[in-house]
C-alpha cells in the first residue's frame, strides 16, 4: 500500500512539473492568393503569367510560434536572397516588415506587437480581441493531429486592405486608361498597388484546432480556443502548421518586446490611415503631373 502512494505521489508531482514546464514551437506556411486584373493593357500573356507566379511566391511566407500555457511569440522566418540577382518583384506596403515580433497573453489577454512602420518602430499594446467562436463537430486530421472546426466573423479592419480587381465603377475608368496606355507606346506597363487594393470587409475566419494541445494558443493574434489552432483560414490567407515541437531541450524564450513607440490600436490605426491617405494623394499628383511619389508593382 506504501508503495502504491509513494508511486502516485510521484507521478502527480511529474504531471505538475510537466504543467509548469510545458513549452513548444509550431511552423506555420502563409499563403495568399490575389487576382491581378490587368485588363486589356498591352501585355503578353506570358509575361502577365511570370508576374502572377512572382508575386504569388512574394506571398508566402513562413512564421514561427513559439508558446506556453500563458504567452507567446509570433515571427517570420527569413529567407535566405537568391545569388544570382535573378530578379522578382519589389513592392511597399505599409509595415508588415520582417523583423516584426507579436507577443500575446492570454492569461492576462493583452498583446505587445513591436512593428516598423514607415521607417518608424512602434510597439502597439492593447488588449486582445476574442472573436466569437463557433464550434463544430466537423473533424479533419492536419499531420498527426485531429483537429476540430471552428468559425467566427471577424469585423473589418481598416488597416487590411485586400488585393482583387477594380471595383465595377471604376471599371469604365480603368478601359479608358488601357486604351490610353495601349495608343501610347512610349509608356512603360506599371501596375499600381493602390488599383489592386478593395476595401476591408467582415470576413469569415475558420479555424482548426487540436485537443491533443490543449492550450488556446494560435498564430498571429488568433487564439481563445480549447486546443492549439493549427491552421486558420482568413478570407484569401491560410496559415497551416506544418511542423510542432513539444518541450524542446533548447526552448525559446518567450520575451514580451519592449522597444519602439509605445501606442494603443486605435492610436496606431490612425497613423497608418493618415500615412496611406498621404501616400495615396502623393501617387495622384504624380500620376497626374508625371512626378511625385509612386508605389508600383515593377519587373526587376
């Protein structure tokens, strides 16, 4: 009987060491597909198609989550350039650089994301957002893991604007510019960032999780699930885990950032509206005057 006690007293203080440790990394692929319109401009499809696969390959990326019961980190993997100078696409858009770190607590739902935009480093705080989750029996296996669905609409945010085509209204104004562009054989193809963006809009998100990590951790800001989000659908983006390290003999700190400009959300959002309104004006002018600050998808 002695023996019996003794061997549970020793595995519950195993579990509870286990608890208190417990600590992983998942990687996650981001992909995002955009419809590019180039209308009738004068083009050949196989350049139109080079530039389509360039730019869908600038859409992907590669994050790393690195958690425990309570917090996270959230980063991009860098790639390595390619030698050879074989070119690709170049294109600014507001932040959203490479060096950018999310941290989240979910014990104490907050949220530090230190963030260079416009040359200018920010470390935006506020509290997280719960999105309203709806849970579903619906099962599917990612690796090794059943994972659960789950859905929730997630409110439009300003600051995410969305690549597609022209809205129809401008369609008319768009024909009248490739006929312009198609007289004039002097003029160089360019495509305007600011022609390939729409306007927020509430989104449905899909997530799903997995109760083998029962944590309610997740990429990016998502969270507030019963189990570890291994892949979330939002609009055109997906993030799918493809690889988990659970209680890694090297773990990563998790250190909450602490440099940059500290501002709130709301203080920050408005700052980048006030820079892309800036910037959208600046291309106007430009395109008007044949000078002035123009942000262009370009061949290199």
């Amino acid at each position: 009987m002695k023996t019996i006690v003794t061997l549970f007293l020793t595995l519950s203080s195993s579990i509870v060491l286990y608890a208190q440790s417990f600590n992983g990394q998942a990687t996650y692929e981001s992909k995002t597909s955009v419809d590019f319109n180039f209308g009738g401009r004068d083009m050949p499809p196989a350049q139109k198609k080079m530039i389509e696969e360039r730019m869908k390959s600038a859409f992907e990326k590669t994050f790393v989550l690195n958690f425990d019961r309570t917090s996270s980190t959230y980063k991009e993997k860098q790639k390595l350039e390619q030698p050879g100078g074989q070119g690709g696409f170049r294109f600014s858009m507001m932040g959203g650089g490479g060096d950018d770190l999310y941290y989240k607590n979910i014990k104490e739902q907050r949220y530090s994301n230190s963030t260079e935009t416009f040359g200018k480093l920010f470390l935006v705080q506020d509290s997280l957002k719960k999105l309203d989750w709806k849970l579903s029996g619906e099962t599917k296996k990612i690796g090794n893991y059943t994972c659960y669905k789950a859905t929730a609409i997630r409110k439009a945010d300003p600051n995410r604007m969305r690549f597609g085509p022209p809205p129809r209204e401008e369609k008319k104004e768009e024909d009248q510019k490739d006929a312009a562009i198609a007289k004039d054989s002097t003029k160089t193809e360019s495509t305007s960032l600011f022609d390939l963006m729409e306007a927020p809009k509430d989104i449905e998100v899909t997530a799903w999780y997995t109760m083998d990590i029962p944590i309610g951790q997740g990429p990016a800001h998502y969270w507030g699930l019963p189990g570890l989000i291994l892949e979330i659908q939002d609009d055109r983006t997906t993030l799918l885990c493809s690889k988990i390290v659970l209680n890694p003999e090297e773990a990563e700190e998790i250190e909450e950032p602490s440099k940059g400009k500290k501002v709130a959300q709301a203080e920050f959002d408005e700052i980048i509206q006030k820079k892309m309104k800036e910037m959208q004006e600046r291309f106007r002018a430009g395109s008007r005057g044949g000078e002035g600050h123009r942000i262009m998808i370009r061949q290199d």
